[in-house]
C-alpha cells in the first residue's frame, strides 16, 4: 500500500512538472501575405522609396526613413521591434545569417498557406483555386482534440482560405472575404462589423477584404467567444506590392504591426489569455529582392521568392531575438511547431508527412 502511494504521489508530481513545463494553453497565428523579410529587418527601402513605385516620395520618407535599418526597422514596425525582439525570437534573418524558407516549389499562397498548416509542402497544390485542400491541416487535427471542440476560429481577408483549410470536411469555421460573421449569439460588434464591412469601396479587390475588418472581426471574436486557437490572415501587403505601391506596402505593414501590439495588450489583461497564450507571425512566400526590378513579384520565375521569415512570442518560447546560426528552418515546420506547444503531437489523418517543429521555439 505504501508502495502505491508513493507511486500515485510520484505520478502526480511529475504530471505537475509536465503542466509546468507546458504552459501554452491558446495560439493565436497571425500572416502577413507576401510580406517580406527584407522590410522586417532592414526597414524601408531606400531606392523603393526613391522610385515611381512611391506616390509621395517625401511623405513617405518622413515617415519611415532612418539613418540605419536597426532604427527603420523600429519606426516601421514598433511591436517586433519593441516587443517581440525583446521578449521572443525572430527567424529568418539573413543579414545576420539566419535562413527561413517555404519548402515547396512553387512561392505563391496556396502552396504556402498549405505548407503552413498542414506541415506538408504537397507538390500537388500547385494552385490558387478555390479548390478543397485534401490534407489534414493543424486546426483540422487540434478541433477533434479534448478541450479543443468549436474552439478554433479562422478569419482572413483572402476569400480562398474555406478551401485551403477544407472548411466543408474540417467543420471548422472560416470566416473569408467580405462574408458575414453568422452565428445567431453574436454581439452587437460584430454585427455591426457585418453591416459596415459592405460599405467600404472593394479597395483591394471583391475577394480580399480590408485588413483592419479582418481583424477587428478576430478582435471582437476572441473577446465574445475566447477561442483558444485563433487564425488572422491578412493580405494587403501582397496585393499593393503587386500593384507596385511602395508607400502603401508599408503603411499596411505599419497598421498590421498595431494590430498585433493591440491584440498582444489587450491578451494579457485577460486571464485566459495572460501568460498562456503565444502568438506566432509569419507569411507564405517572400518577393523578389532586386527592387527596381522585381520586389513586386514572386514565384518559380522570381529569385529567392521562396526567402521567408517567422517571429513568435510566448510563455514557453525563451526571449533570444534575432535567432542567427547556420540551420535554416522551413514553413513545413510550423504546423508541429503550433502543435506542440499545446501539448500535442500533430499526426495527419490521410498519413502525409508533418515537418519536425522547431526546437528552439519550444525552448528546447
Ligand atoms: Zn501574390
């Protein structure tokens, strides 16, 4: 009997050292489309900024041009900066050597958004149509776990993201484009997001929302309904880069950079939230690097579109920074990465291949 005792008080010690050692209970996954890595570390771009691809060249100085790329890189994007750099890790980083990449071929959204989710850079998404994804995605996987169920939400602005995450097989909800948030229990603020969402001109295009809706919908959500794993997907930066609007690229950079400094203030004044909660940013494929020719695109035919960057913020991810050193990390790796950090082991259904999480995400 005695034995037992001492086994079931040793049982329970080390369950509590397990649940201290883990103390991720709610992700939040944030992406910025196309951005790329060059902005987030070096700040504005100099010879962009002088081009015909920025309007107001003075205005545009004035706002977001230093002396160095350490202080443009501050001024453009306060919350990394001021933050993340401080309190969490940022990777990709290839002026000080360190190398993140998308690990499918193809360095456009789809594949991108398909590698990130479903750990898997699956040759066959060689698409952007709004065609069902057949893998398992992570979000899939964690909403039939315990204490999971309907408590995953996804809002983007890009309309394609229902068939990314096979919302109709996965059941989960995908909130996309200028749809309706519709859930008879919703607040007045979302409702009155629903209203206000069509009457703004489709600046961007009638199958990608404005950002700033996007996330005041996730905003609004997270507050009414406390997910605790949450997808925000925004897309202007690639869409103005597209369409070659320097000044707009980065003011849309700048506002996504409050989003997530509000978000991250107003988590930690929630008990669920507080002290539980990582927040982990990244894109789904970078641009091209030579700015007067080809920043605005990206793809097999673009040099080093594949070029990317993540950055992660939480209890369990220790506060390094810049994380620089020889390994590269890949996109395929986020998924387990967003797994384990809740506690768990992401296999996919249909049995395709999970890249490995990284490590020093998890502290490890
Ligand atoms: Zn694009």
């Amino acid at each position: 009997m005695k034995k037992l005792i001492l086994v079931i008080v040793a049982l329970g010690l080390f369950l509590q050292l397990d649940a201290q050692t883990h103390k991720t209970q709610n992700v939040i996954i944030v992406t910025l489309d196309g951005f790329r890595w060059q902005e987030l570390y070096r700040g504005a771009d100099s010879a962009l900024i002088n081009s015909n691809f920025t309007k107001d060249k003075k205005e545009t100085t004035k706002r977001f041009w230093a002396a160095t790329a350490a202080e443009r890189r501050k001024i453009l994007l306060p919350f990394f900066w001021n933050t993340i750099a401080q309190k969490g890790q940022l990777y990709g980083d290839r002026d000080a050597g360190g190398k993140d990449e998308v690990a499918n071929p193809y360095h456009f959204s789809y594949p991108g958004y398909n590698e990130i989710f479903t750990g898997f850079p699956d040759v066959r998404m060689n698409t952007n149509d709004p065609i069902p994804n057949p893998n398992m995605n992570v979000l899939e996987y964690l909403n039939k776990q315990p204490g999971f169920k309907d408590k995953i939400a996804v809002f983007t602005s890009w309309q394609i993201f229902p068939a990314i995450l096979s919302a109709e097989r996965s059941g989960l909800p995908v909130n996309s484009g200028y749809a309706d948030f519709k859930d008879p229990k919703a607040g007045d603020r979302l409702k009155y997001l629903n209203d206000i969402q069509h009457k703004v001109p489709e600046i961007i295009g009638p199958d990608e929302r404005l950002d700033f809706l996007t996330f005041e919908f996730s905003k609004e959500y997270i507050k009414q309904y406390k997910p605790r794993v949450l997808y925000m997907g925004f897309d202007e930066t690639d869409d103005l880069a597209h369409d070659g609007n320097y000044q707009l690229y980065l003011q849309s950079a700048q506002k996504e950079d409050g989003f997530l400094g509000e978000l991250w203030q107003y988590l930690q004044t929630d008990p669920q939230y507080k002290d539980k909660t990582t927040l982990i940013i990244t894109c789904d494929h970078g641009r091209g690097d030579v700015p007067l020719q080809n920043w605005r695109d990206h793809g097999t035919d673009t040099p080093h579109s594949g070029q990317t960057w993540f950055a992660v913020i939480g209890p369990d991810t220790p506060a390094k920074g810049i994380i620089t050193g020889d390994t590269t990390t890949y996109h395929k790796q986020l998924a387990q990465t967003i797994s384990k950090l809740l506690g768990l082991d992401f296999k996919a259904a249909a049995g395709h291949e999970v890249g490995e999480p990284v490590n020093t995400v998890l502290g490890k």
